[in-house]
C-alpha cells in the first residue's frame, strides 16, 4: 500500500463488503498505513472477540487489494488471504505480512512472531509450515478463484511462540514434506 512521505498525498482506499463497495472508506496515516474514517468503523460487523475483517482497495486500481483485521482502537492490520477472504486464525494465530515478509499475529492483532519468513502456512495442531527463499507460485490452470502454494528455499515448522520445531531444510519438487 501506499506510503505517506512529506508532500505525497494520502492514497485513498474502497472498502469492499459483500453486499457493497464504499467509497474513501480510508486513506492512509502519517505511518503509511490504512486508517478507516469513523462512518465506516461504526458500520463494520464485530465478532466476539471484538475483531472485524475488511477488504481494502486502491481507489485508483480495483486490482490492488488488501484484507484487513480491524479492532476498536487499533490501526488495521493487514493479512494474507485464505479462501478469497482474510486469513483464518488457527491456534489463536494468523498470517501477517510485514515489509515483504510473513509473520503471525494474535486476536488483539498483536505481531507475536516476527514477519520473517518469505511464506508461511496456517498453523495446525500447534505448528506451522514456514519457508525462507521461497517463491510464491500461482497456478494458471484455475479458472475461477484462485490457487496458490509456495516453492524453493529452505522449509521447517514452528510453533506458536515461532520456536523452530522441525529444522529447515531444502525443497525438492515433487516431494511432500514430511516432518518428524
């Protein structure tokens, strides 16, 4: 997303909800982050745990987008995306990117492990696939939606305090990776 630096103006940002498209639903901070204007937090749908998801759009490019978790009070933060829509939390956790890189984050939309992995996977039973010098591959053949996994670099697991579990190693294309 765009960078609030000096002179530059604000990008202004489309909000997308199933049922609609608002318009200048938000721009960007003095940080370089998406700030909501108060009309449309005041619309947006919270679950229990106080969390709300949003799509964001460049105002001037529909194709550039973002999902967003959002909490009263906090800044929106951004989060990859899971089934055409933001990343589920899985064991409390999920998938953040920062600066390029991938991290996890908490419900409070705390980072609790840093965004330094180039991909990462949901976390299951405790643990979450990771990879770094990885490149992220989109299949052509899909015809509705999308599908997408990662290849190359080096692949371990972690756990939910971002403590590796399973030590990296190398890709090798065509092989599943099965840890101990």
């Amino acid at each position: 997303m765009a960078i609030d630096r000096g002179t530059v103006t604000p990008a202004v940002f489309d909000c997308w909800e199933p049922e609609r498209i608002f318009k200048q639903c938000a721009a960007t901070g003095p940080d370089g982050r998406p700030r909501l204007k108060r009309a449309f937090l005041a619309r947006l749908r919270y679950d229990r745990d106080g969390l709300a998801s949003v799509l964001l759009m460049d105002g001037t490019d529909k194709q550039k987008s973002q999902w967003y978790y959002v909490r009263r009070g906090v800044i929106p933060v951004p989060v990859k995306v899971m089934d055409n829509g933001p990343d589920y939390f899985e064991d409390g956790l999920a998938r953040s990117p920062v600066g390029g890189k991938i991290g996890y984050i908490d419900r409070k939309l705390n980072l609790v492990i840093p965004a330094t992995y180039d991909g990462a996977y949901p976390f299951k039973d405790g643990v979450a696939v990771v990879c770094t010098a990885c490149t992220l591959v989109f299949d052509s053949t899909v015809t509705e939606g999308e599908r997408s996994w990662y290849e190359g670099g080096q692949w371990g697991r972690i756990d939910r305090r971002g403590r590796v579990v399973s030590p990296f190693r190398p890709w090798e294309k065509g092989k599943r990776f099965d840890f101990d």
